[in-house]
C-alpha cells in the first residue's frame, strides 16, 4: 500500500498521486443495502482518489475482518451449536408423535361433526314436527270454528241441526223468531230485510271459505256437508222470496231489487237469481 499522505519538499520525488488525501475507510453499511450491486459501488468511488491496488487491499482487509468476526462468533457460540445438533437428533420421532397426534385430533374432530350433524338432523325432524303439530292445531281450530259458524247461522235461520223435521221451509222462507223480528231495525221499506239477507250471505260465505281452506274433503267437514248444503237452500228460499217481491214492487222497489241482485252475485248465485227473474215474469 502506498504512503497515506506526503508534503511536498523540493526533495520529494514521489508522483502527484501519492500528494492525495488518503481516503476515509469504507463503512459496514456500504455493504448492507438491500439492492447491493458491486459494479455500481464500484461506480460510486470515482471520487476517492484511491488507486485501485489500495482498493484491492483495503477490501482484502475488510474480508479478514469479517472472517475473523465470524470465527470469533462462531467460537463463542460453539456450545450452542453442539446443543443444536444434539436437539435435532431424534427428530423424525418427534414428527412421527405430532403426526400421530394430529390424526388423533383429526379422529375427534370427524366423531364431534358426526355428533353435531346427527343433533342437526334431529333438530330438523323436531321442527318439521312442530310445524306440522302446529299446522293440525290450526286445522282443528278452522274446524271448530266451521261448526261453531254452521250453528249460528242455523240459529238465525231458525235450523235445527238436530232434528232436520224443525226446518219449516215454506215458499215465503223460513219462519223468523219474535226476537229476531225485534232485532231487525232496518232501514228498507216494503219488509224486505236486505242487510238480514246479506248478513246470512255473509255468514254462509264465511263458512265456504273455512271449508275451502282448511279442505273440502276433510272427514269433519263431509259430515257436515249435509247441514251447509241445508243453509245454502235457506238462504236462496229467503233471497228467492224477497227478489220475487221487489219484482212485483215495480219501480218503487227497484232499488231493492239491484241490492238484491247484488247478494245473489256475492253468493256466486246469479244464475239462481235470473231463473227467479224469468219465473216472476210468467
């Protein structure tokens, strides 16, 4: 390595390199960027005025260095390193205890997801029960309530659901009860009862539509079919009876006699209701 610096003496005879400031040494963290690249370090040393022996051996120095540090870390380690070679041995028999404990693991695992799909199932099985428990309730519910407005509208019709021999039925209608005579307040002339007549249409649909429901081939409700179909002819004896007098009414009645054709229409009856027009005009 040439001489680091020189002053000039008329002596002197060494060459105008050597009368250059020796260059600052170079630092570990040249070396430890992430995107190191020796050709462009090598660009960055222009500017050393450094010859490209002392360059040589300067990294030759930095190289013993490193080596020497490496030695020294690797002999202050030494008993490490041996406890590391000890702990390895035997390692494919701690593998082999992972391995066999995660198959474990992966047995209990299979057995608790069985459990848990068998529980799920029967979960779905119960609620499908309740659902269908649920359903039959509802249906008998629909069911009592059929009956219970079979027997009311009996009652207003003056049926006995017991004894069909109490259903006097004459051409008029049947015979209504003082009380009910009573209770009717209604606004119509000529006696006809309109809002009475719709109000059994009502109920009588009311009970159609239960049956449709709940459905017409229901046991229950075939046995009851005989005493629907007995308040269906009641109720078109009475519209029958009331439609033939707003006929006979002529003009003064003809309101009445649209309201009536009304009831008949609600009751899907309109063709009962013409076959009565064209036997009053006989």
């Amino acid at each position: 390595m040439s001489k680091r610096f020189y002053f000039d003496d008329d002596d002197s005879s060494a060459s105008s390199d050597d009368n250059l400031p020796y260059p600052k040494p170079l630092t570990r963290a040249s070396f430890l960027t992430p995107d190191f690249d020796p050709t462009t370090f090598l660009s960055t040393l222009r500017n050393r005025h450094q010859t490209l022996e002392d360059l040589r051996a300067e990294l030759r120095t930095r190289s013993q260095d490193l080596n020497k540090e490496l030695l020294d870390l690797v002999n202050e380690n030494y008993q490490d390193f041996l406890s590391l070679g000890s702990s390895l041995r035997g390692g494919d028999e701690k593998v082999e205890e992972v391995r066999l404990g995660l198959l474990g693991f992966r047995r209990e695992v299979e057995g608790l997801r069985g459990k848990v799909d068998g529980r799920r199932q029967e979960v779905e099985e119960l609620v499908e029960e309740r659902k269908r428990i649920r359903e039959s309730v509802q249906v008998g519910r629909r069911l009592l309530e059929v009956e219970r407005k079979i027997g009311e509208l009996e009652g207003m019709l003056m049926l006995a659901s017991g004894d069909p021999r109490t259903a006097e039925v004459n051409e008029e209608g049947p015979v209504l009860s003082e009380s009910e005579e009573e209770s009717e307040e209604e606004p119509e002339s000529n006696g006809i009862g309109i809002l009475r007549l719709r109000r059994h249409m009502e109920q009588y649909m009311y009970i159609k539509g239960l049956m449709n429901r709940t459905g017409p081939e229901h046991p229950f409700l075939v046995k009851l079919e005989e005493r629907v179909l007995r308040l269906r002819q009641t109720v078109l004896l009475d519209l029958n009876s009331a439609l033939k007098q707003a006929v006979a009414g002529g003009e003064d009645m003809r309101g009445d006699l649209l309201k009536l054709l009304g009831i008949y229409k609600q009751m899907g009856e309109a063709s009962e209701a013409m076959q009565v027009l064209k036997e009053s005009e006989r």
